[in-house]
C-alpha cells in the first residue's frame, strides 16, 4: 500500500478488520500538523513504529510514549488514543489475532531490530490484498518471529482514574519544573497527603516520587527526540543543573541520555550527554 502522507484524517486510515490478511503493514509520513485519533480498538493486535517524531498512545489507563525506533504493542480490542504532531514518519502493522498468539498478551514498547525496520519498510510497499501463500505471507512470517523477539522498552506511565487526580496529572505535565512537595499537589487536589498517596498508589502502582520519575523521563525523551538539548530539558524540567538530570537518567537506563538517543537513531557513535 502506498505511505500515507502529508494531513491524514481518520478516514483516510484503511479500516484493518476489513482487510482479509493476517498481516497488514503500510506507513504514514506527516511534514507539519497532528495526527489525533480518538479512542477506538480493533479486532486486530496493532504494532506502530516510528522512525522520527514521536507518537503518544493512552491505552488501558496509560501513557505510553513510543520515540524514534521504538513501537508500541497494542493486542486486538485494547482501546486506544494515539497522538502525533510532525515531522512524522512511521509504520503501522495489523496481525490477525490468530497469528498473535505468540506475542505479548499485554501492551508494551518495543526496541526495534534493523532486521524489523528493514521488514516493515519491505512490506509496506505490498498491496492490502497481496496473494496469499507467496513472499509476502513468507516474509510476514518473518516479521511475527522479529516482533517476538523484540525486548520491552520501560516506556509506560500509568494513569489514575481519580478526577481529582487526573487534573493533578494535567497540571504537573503542563508545568513540569514546578517540583512540589507531594503534601503540596495533595492540598491542591483537596486531599490530604495520606489520601493521596493512597489512591495514587491503588491506581497507579507507584509511589508518588516513582511516578513523577516516570513522567520526568517520558517529557524528557520525547523533548530530546524533538531535537532539545540535553542541557534545556534539564532546566525544563526542573533540574539545577544537566548534570542532576543526567545522573537521574543514568540510573533509570544505566545509560547517558545522549547515548541513549543516539542508540534509539542507530547512531554509529553515541554522543555522550
């Protein structure tokens, strides 16, 4: 199928439980503008990948945000938001459910193999309907066997369901440099502190320190793919300085985060931050 390309709308996106293929890939590209998909599932699993720019995905009471050469699993019925603004260039893959089986149950990011993009790429360019039982399902084949073997990316914030926290939510993503106390964003949700960690924790699974981690490491790949600087992020999100930033990521990744992006790009040599 051809690339779709420059300000798709949603109509413009081939329904995949139409189409009679176990496996079905085509890719999009977007130079300007968003891409916003509002809350929907199909009977299909969806893997999609991004080659530049970065996608942000709410499935299941979640945040998930899939930066460059990364892919978001999502299984069939899981239902999903999925939002974009440009440069976009990426590849969305649809698996019958039957064909699925050895994949994960739940949903995930995925670090993508080469192999996978070149696979993914190859078979964007078939036809919706190419013939059955020839190269193309062959090299699908192929492409089960690499998104199987594709490690998880920690690349999940999870979302409480709580009105009162999810504005709480909202705040803290729209100014993230504001460093306050959790009794702080407590009494700002009209909670006292104990409550809220309470329900933050049922909801969430996390501690509140844990969480704002999480959220802090998510603004800062997705800034960092955007083209900021190691040094920007890091006042933006309020650090004194890039060196606490950096000694953050390094013991979330064990890695730099300039490394860290430049592996995501398959950067040949990775810039230290």
């Amino acid at each position: 199928m051809p690339i779709i390309e420059s300000h798709p709308k949603p109509a413009d996106f081939p329904d995949p439980d139409d189409v009679p293929r176990p496996v079905m890939v085509y890719g999009l590209t977007l130079a300007t503008g968003v891409i916003e998909l509002s809350h929907h599932a199909h009977r299909k699993a969806q893997l999609l990948l991004t080659m530049r720019g970065v996608f942000t995905c709410e499935v299941e009471s979640g945040l998930w945000l899939v930066p460059p050469h990364c892919a978001i699993w999502m299984p069939g019925g899981a239902v999903h938001a999925i939002k974009a603004s440009g440069p976009i260039e990426g590849y969305n893959v649809f698996i019958d459910p039957a064909m699925a089986a050895a994949l994960p149950a739940t949903c995930c990011t995925l670090s993508v193999s080469p192999l996978l993009r070149e696979l993914l790429i190859r078979a964007a360019s078939f036809p919706l309907d190419y013939p059955e039982g020839g190269r193309e399902s062959h090299l699908g084949t192929l492409l089960l066997d690499e998104i199987a073997a594709a490690p998880v990316e920690h690349l999940h914030l999870p979302m409480p369901r709580d009105d009162r926290l999810r504005r709480i939510v909202e705040a803290m993503m729209a100014d993230p440099a504001d460093r306050g106390t959790m009794e702080t964003w407590a009494r700002r949700a009209g909670l006292s502190e104990r409550t809220f960690a309470r329900i933050l924790t049922r909801e969430t699974g996390m501690s509140f320190g844990r969480w704002r981690q999480q959220l802090t490491i998510m603004l800062a790949l997705q800034w960092m793919a955007a083209g900021a600087s190691i040094q920007s992020v890091a006042l933006d999100l309020g650090y004194e300085s890039a060196g606490s930033f950096v000694t953050m990521f390094r013991k979330a990744f064990g890695t730099s985060p300039g490394r860290y992006m430049a592996e995501r790009r398959g950067a040949t040599a990775a810039v230290d931050g």
